[in-house]
C-alpha cells in the first residue's frame, strides 16, 4: 500500500512505519541477498548490484566479471554433462 493511498484513506500513522522498520529491513534481506553463482565464490550479495546473466533460463548473480566469466562457463560445461545422460 502506498503512502498516497493511506493519505487518501486517512490511514496513513508515521509511527507504524517506524514500528515496521526491523520487518522492512528483514524483507528487504530475504528478497535481494543471494549466493554469487560461482560454485568456487558463493559470496553473499545483494542483487541489486551484482551482475546479472541468464543462463539457459536460469537466473544467475555474480559478484565480479571473473566470477561471472568462470561462472558462466562452470554452469554451461555442467548442463552439457547433464544433457548427455
Ligand atoms: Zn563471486
């Protein structure tokens, strides 16, 4: 819900915000982090400013151009192998 809307609604209390803000910041957490793709890196990132690729319909993030370059190349070499079972 916006800010607008709740202005609108008279509904909108400054302090329900603040209360929330351990919770927003959780979510923010929960929904930007994740695992750098490089099976020899995995670091922590946020998506938000790492590098983005997609694979053969696979979302990845990368948290340098060489962990996107290995990366990208490791995720390949490992669907080929899959391929040929
Ligand atoms: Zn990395």
């Amino acid at each position: 819900m916006t800010i607008y809307y709740e202005i609108i609604r008279n509904r909108y209390l400054p302090e329900h915000r603040l209360h929330m803000n351990e919770v927003f910041g959780e979510l923010l957490y929960v929904t930007n982090m994740v695992f750098c793709n490089n099976e020899n890196c995995e670091l922590e990132i946020d998506k938000r400013n790492a590098i983005y690729k997609q694979i053969v319909c696979i979302d990845c993030y990368f948290c340098s151009d060489n962990c996107q370059s290995y990366g990208s190349w490791s995720i390949r070499y490992d669907l080929r192998k899959r391929k040929n079972i």
